[in-house]
C-alpha cells in the first residue's frame, strides 16, 4: 500500500479552507487504496495518534501563544518525539505540505528531505495575510519570507489551488509547477434544488472577517428598491457581533454557525451568492459550493476566481460601484440569475470535483 503524509497547520474540525481541503483530499485517497497520515497541531487536547475512517491523525505538541492563530510547535515535548517515531514506522512514498508559512510545512520538508521522500508543497493563499495593523503586518511579512527561504531548501515541486496561488509563488522567487485545483464533491446529486420563488434569497457563508467584505454587500443591499429580497449570512467569527449589532432585521438575518448539511440547504434554495472578499483567498470552497447549487455568483477576483468566473456563469467585481449594479441586475433578472446559475454548475462539474483534482495530484506526484 502506497503512504502519503500530508502537513498543515490545523485539521479538521477545526475550521478553515486548507482543513476542508486536506480533509477531502484524504477521503479520496483512502477510497484509493491509498494509506493517509495527517500531521498538524494539537491545538485542542485532541489525541496524538489517532485512526479515523482510515486516515491516520498525528498531533504536533504546541506552545498556548498564538494556538488560535499560528501553532508553535513544542519540539522539546515527549509528545513531538512520539509523533516523530510513529512517522518512522511507516514508509512514506510522497510528502505534502500546505503553505509555505506553517512551522508543520517546514515540519513535514525537513523529514521528507533527510528520508529522501519527494516533497510537494501547496500555495493557498494569493497575498501576505493581514491583521489590519501595518506594523504588525510588516513583521509578518518578513517572517513569511525568512521562513519560506528555509522550507524552499527541502521542497521538490510546488502547486497552487489556483492560478491566482501559483501567480503569487512568483513573489517568494518560486516557480509553480502547475494548479492542484480546490474542488468539492458531488453532493448535489441528493439533494432537491429549489430556487426561492416568492423572494430573491442572497447568501453570504464563509467566517465573518473584516476582511471578507461582508459589510460591503450589506451596504449594497441595503441601496436595493425591493421588497422581496433577503439577506442571509452564515458563518461565524470575531466580526459576527459588530455586523448583527448594527445590521440584522427582518430583511437581514445572521445563522451563525452552520452545518455543511444546514448549509447545503440554504444553497438549494438561495438565488444569489455573493463573494465579496479583500482576503488573500487561495480558490474559495463557498464558490464552488454555490456554483454546484444553481447559484449564481458575484465575487471579487481574489482567489483566482476570474478564471473560471466569465461573465456567463457568473459576475467579477472589484468596487463598491460594480458590487452595487451586479447586485441590483441580477435581483431584477430572475432569468438571467437562473441562466447563470446553471452555466456556473456546469463548470463546477466539469473542473472542480474531488474524483478529477485527486486524479491530477497522483498523476503529477506519479504514485
């Protein structure tokens, strides 16, 4: 049986793109006779081994500063050297490590390099991240640079969930060797799609992050002369209470935090998705995910989203302005939303499922 380690700095179920990412991912390769190990950090008091449907999870000991945020990973503990020799148990065929900015990246190279196991790195992300504090983020900046020098030592190949992530792989002096896209699975294939027909139904699902945008498109919903619309916002995170405080009404509704299974609901039924992020986004799952709903979808191009997005399957906005009339245009044209939402479904299907990306990574990492 073939072993492919993969390292990021948080599993499932901690929340986030890159979990969702390695999480399905590590399905597909179980359900292809392949054995997975996932190495991230005990960020929560979790197990540091531990078999689930098939997938091996080993927990890095971390440090309590920053765990919420950026692990440090606690190499002096008994826990990390446990972790180290149920690695060595196993004969590792090929190493993935996801972004460039994670103590686990440079982790997971360093042992592939001193095993000689190929090492293949995955960009997620199309900027530097963003605290909103330029001091802060300058320091930021400068440690991502210094720590991407040390984990281009040990790397053999490296992908992007995107165009937009392998673009930005040019900045650290890096050649990307090809996209590993973001994908979904096909659940739509159970679940009855039903658009709104009484209202236009808009969603926003993602965290709840300044940076998201999400103000920007209550803001433009507001500037609506309909009456039957709404607005809906699923998600949860340190922004949440401020935007419900000054926002939420009877045309505006916060979910919170919402299961894939709540949330995969709300697409069946929803008319618009709206995107409109300023976050270095890799490729969005949201997108996807609305897209494969019947959705049709207006996002800014963070994440790479102009490439599969053309104006037919769905909008590209980069103002408060072109947000504003996209928005007014497709809430006053049922039809042309509808077109777009199955053009958008098509592309999903035909691009961005779990069963082609899986069948793209094995070919290029030939195992």
């Amino acid at each position: 049986m073939k072993t492919i380690a993969i390292f990021c700095g948080y599993a499932l179920p901690h929340l986030g793109g890159i979990e969702r990412y390695v999480d399905n991912l590590s399905k597909q390769l179980v359900g292809l006779k392949y054995r997975v190990i996932i190495v991230s950090s005990n960020y929560d008091n979790f197990k540091t081994i531990e078999e689930k449907d098939g997938i091996i999870n080993l927990r890095v000991p971390i440090h309590g500063l920053f765990k919420g945020r950026y692990p440090l990973i606690n190499h002096f503990s008994k826990e990390y050297k446990k972790v180290i020799n149920e690695l060595n148990k196993y004969k590792i065929d090929r190493i993935i490590v996801n972004t460039r900015f994670h103590l686990t990246t440079l982790m997971g190279a360093k042992y592939g390099k001193k095993n000689n196991i190929p090492v293949y790195l995955i960009e997620h992300g199309s900027n530097h991240l963003s605290i909103s504090n330029k001091i802060l983020d300058w320091f930021g900046e400068k440690y991502e640079h210094a720590l991407t020098n040390k984990v281009k030592k040990y790397v053999d190949k490296y992908y992007g969930v995107s165009e937009d992530a392998c673009k930005w792989q040019k900045h650290f002096k890096i050649n990307s060797n090809g996209v590993w896209y973001n994908s979904i699975n096909r659940f739509d294939k159970d679940i009855n799609i039903r658009k709104n027909s009484k209202k236009v139904t808009i969603l926003y699902a993602g965290r709840i992050l300044k940076e998201k945008g999400i103000e920007d498109l209550i803001i433009a919903f507001n500037k609506l002369e309909n009456n039957d619309i709404e607005l809906l916002i699923a998600g949860d995170g340190n922004y949440l209470g401020y935007l419900k405080n000054k926002y939420e009404n009877e045309k505006i509704k916060f979910l919170g935090k919402t299961n894939f299974d709540e949330l995969i609901k709300i697409y069946s039924k929803a008319n618009i998705f709206v995107h409109p992020s300023h976050y270095p986004e890799g490729l969005p799952t949201c997108i996807l995910e609305a897209g494969l709903m019947k959705c049709a979808v207006i996002a800014t191009p963070n994440g790479g989203t102009s490439y599969f997005i053309n104006g037919k399957n769905g909008m590209v906005i980069k103002t408060q302005n072109e947000l504003e009339k996209s928005l007014k245009k497709l809430v006053n044209d049922k039809e042309l939303t509808k077109r777009m939402g199955e053009k958008l479904h098509e592309t999903v299907v035909n691009n961005f499922t779990w069963e082609v990306t899986t069948k793209k990574i094995l070919n290029d990492m030939d195992v």
